[in-house]
C-alpha cells in the first residue's frame, strides 16, 4: 500500500493527543462536556490578566474543534495552543 502525504497528515490528527490550550479569562470547568476532562490552571499575565491554561488529552481534531468552539462561545481569546504529545 502507497502512503501520500495527505493519509499521513490525517493520519496523525486522527488520534489522540495531549494539547495545552491557552485563553484570556477564566474557563469554568462546568461550562461544557467539551473541556470536562482537561485540567484547568489560572495564570496571572502582564499583557492579558486572568489567563486559563488547559491541559489533557483530546481523542482527535473532531474533539479538539469542540473545545475550541467551546472557547469560543464563550468569548474566550485564543492566546496559544501547543500539542504535548
């Protein structure tokens, strides 16, 4: 079997991983089943006040869109958002 780049692309965003996403503001942990099983940590920053810091794993980008939708929704800026592992 020939791999293109393109299966292995989405081979890679098809599984789980760990992210670390950041937002301005506070996140409740409550708010959505979207972002129940990722660990909340509040941060104080010089440029954006109350930062959120959430961290765990994510079954693939199906999942990681709806946190992030989640974020959204709640008018949470996106500040970064890095892949663990």
């Amino acid at each position: 079997m020939i791999k293109s780049k393109n299966s292995e692309e989405y081979s890679m965003f098809s599984k789980t991983a760990t992210y670390q996403i950041r937002v301005a503001g506070d996140v409740k942990i409550d708010w959505a089943d979207s972002i129940r099983d990722l660990q909340i940590i509040k941060e104080q920053d010089p440029d954006f006040g109350s930062v959120s810091v959430l961290t765990g794993q994510v079954e693939d980008q199906v999942a990681l869109l709806g946190v992030l939708s989640t974020l959204c929704d709640y008018h949470l800026v996106l500040l970064n958002l890095r892949i663990l592992s």
